[in-house]
C-alpha cells in the first residue's frame, strides 16, 4: 500500500508508466473505488447527494454502492444542497465523516453559508475542538452545453476561504488516489471532478495508494516554458505541448493536481529551468487561481523570469451555451500555443 508521506516510491511527482496488474479504468469507476475502499475500510463514512442511492447516482460515479453498504450509508438526499450540506457539519461534528456529492458545483452556491462560513471555519472557532472530516465532491465546470448557471468554475471563487483543502484531479489515476487522501483527511476537502472527464480511461493499480496533497505531477517535460495547469485543462496542455513539439518547442506540463494546497516548490523548480510560466486556468480571469499563481511566482522567483508570466483563462463571460462558442470561450489548445509562442516572442 502506498502511503503518503511514508513510502518513498513511487515517486507521485512524475507520471507513472503503467504496470502490470494495472486495470484500465474510467474516471467515474476509479472515483468509486475510491469511496468504496474507504467505505470498506471505516464504518464511519458515509455518502449523500441527490440521486446517489437508488438511481446509481446522476453520473453513475456511485453505481452499485448502494447494494454493498445499505441505505444507512448510502443516502439519497431532497433537492436541498443547504439542508444536506448542514447535516455534513453537524454529522462531522459528532465523529462521522461525510462525503457529499453536489451533482454540480453550480449548485453548490446555495449551500454556500454551509461549506464556507461554517465548515472551513469550525476548527478554529471551537479552538480545535472540532474538526471537519468532510469532502464536498462534484462536477465543476462547463460540462458540454448546459448553459451559464450550470457552468461554474468554483474554484476561483471557493480557494479563496482559509481551512479548506481543494483537489482538482486531471485523470482517473490521481482521482482515486487524491480522493482517497480527501477522505481520510481531517479538515474539509473541497473535490472537483469534471462531467466531461467522467469516462476518460487511464491504467490505475489494483493495489491501495494514496496520493499526497500539495505535490504536482511533472506530466511532461521540456526547457522551453514551464506550462502549470489542474483539472481538465491540464489534458489542453498536453495537447498544445504535442503541436508545440512538432515546431521544435518542448515544455514542462505541471498538473497542480490541488491549489490547496499549492505545490508552489514545483513551479518554481520549473521556472528555474525554462525562465518562462504560463498558467492555465478553466476559471475566469479577475481574481483567479492563475492569478494566484502568477503572483505567488512574481513574489518568490521574479529573478527567474525572462518573460512576463502570462495566464489563459476562459472569457471573461458567461459560459455559453452553443457548442460551437462553448468551445472557443474555454482555455483551449489554441490560446495556449499562441501563449506559449508569445512568451518566447515566436509570434
């Protein structure tokens, strides 16, 4: 079993080859095995969310969990974010460790006084008396023509809260061993998932493995440009690292893989190497995570730079709804490559 902190290898920094005995698995099966293991593992967790128990979940992430655990454990909650958010205070409170699915993140703005105000903060109102074993799990982001209100990128705006824990998995292999840190971790983790990641396959061990907050995965690399991303956008760089390769231009590819904790050693040791940063960010751009970062890397690795930073983001407008514009308004492999081209004035 590989746990963090206390077992050396495999090194969680770079990407892994896959192995034998390594099962390929969608994103959706491995964030199931997750919970279950853990499930398996500690009577005291359980799962609630609309749609999680006897429809399989909206997304099926949750697919036959009900028949293994029962309906004690797996709970299907009303359309009430507010309501069954607060019940995941209260329940952790008294020694239990929820996981709760937001079938969006868009929704989760109504439970906002909940997992904002209340759970972030409780630790350090009670004066430790209280931690916060909980993960807010859901789909976060422009999930294929479901229009503005259904289109948040949350993390922008939820990062900014100290006493929380953010995870934002770019691949089935990260999201079981990120989300299984998430559950066994004391203080609430916010987990952001993608719907249009959710059958994305990729090979994941059969054996348990844990993977540490706060330590990047190198998943490409190269001298010219250091690209930082998480999440979904993390597969556009690879894309646009792909294209840039074909014209003779290599870069390192950093999956942040959680902004809270933010592997800020990382970038730095990147930016040490290429002299140039781009960061990619499927938030809008005012006050946003690339927006962080660049500034956490003009305040502590300004001497390292041989140009200004610069941040792709999606428009700053309301996600929209046609295909064809959906597409174009997301940090996509195009705007990366004329990113990267600019910060090596290659236009």
């Amino acid at each position: 079993m590989y746990i963090a902190n206390t077992c050396p290898k495999p090194d969680f920094r770079k990407t892994l080859p896959s192995r034998e005995g390594d099962r390929l698995l969608q994103f959706r099966e491995a964030l199931r095995e997750a919970m279950t293991e853990e499930m398996r593992r500690d009577d005291r967790v359980f799962l609630m969310g609309e749609e999680v128990a006897y429809y399989n979940g909206a997304y099926k992430v949750s697919q036959g969990m009900l028949d293994e655990f029962g309906p004690k454990r797996i709970i299907d909650a009303p359309i009430s974010e507010n309501g069954f958010a607060g019940l995941a205070v209260g329940a952790a409170m008294y020694g239990l460790r929820p996981i709760i699915e937001f079938m969006s993140w868009s929704f989760s703005l109504v439970a906002a006084d909940q997992i904002l105000n209340n759970a972030p903060k409780m630790l350090y109102m009670s004066g430790g008396q209280w931690n916060m074993p909980i993960v807010f799990r859901g789909n976060d982001g422009a999930g294929g023509q479901l229009g503005s209100t259904h289109s948040w990128c949350v993390e922008g705006l939820y990062a900014n809260v100290p006493g929380l824990k953010m995870a934002i998995p770019s691949n089935p292999y990260d999201a079981k061993g990120l989300l299984k840190s998430a559950i066994i971790d004391d203080d609430p983790v916010f987990f952001l998932e993608s719907e249009r990641m959710l059958a994305d396959k990729a090979h994941v061990p059969a054996e348990e493995y844990y993977i540490p907050f706060g330590q990047a995965r190198l998943a490409r690399e190269g001298a010219d440009c250091t690209l930082v991303s998480f999440g979904r956008p993390v597969n556009f760089c690879l894309d646009a690292a792909e294209e840039l390769a074909k014209e003779g231009i290599d870069v390192d590819v950093l999956d942040m893989r959680t902004i809270r904790p933010l592997d800020k050693d990382s970038i730095i040791r990147s930016l040490k190497k290429t002299g140039r940063v781009v960061v990619v960010d499927q938030c809008w751009p005012f006050a946003s995570v690339a927006s962080e970062v660049i500034t956490q890397v003009v305040e502590h690795a300004f001497d390292y730079l041989d140009h200004q930073p610069i941040r792709v983001n999606s428009d700053d407008v309301p996600t929209p709804y046609a295909k064809s514009l959906e597409a174009e308004y997301l940090p996509h492999k195009g705007k990366i490559i004329r990113a990267v081209k600019a910060s090596l004035h290659r236009l």
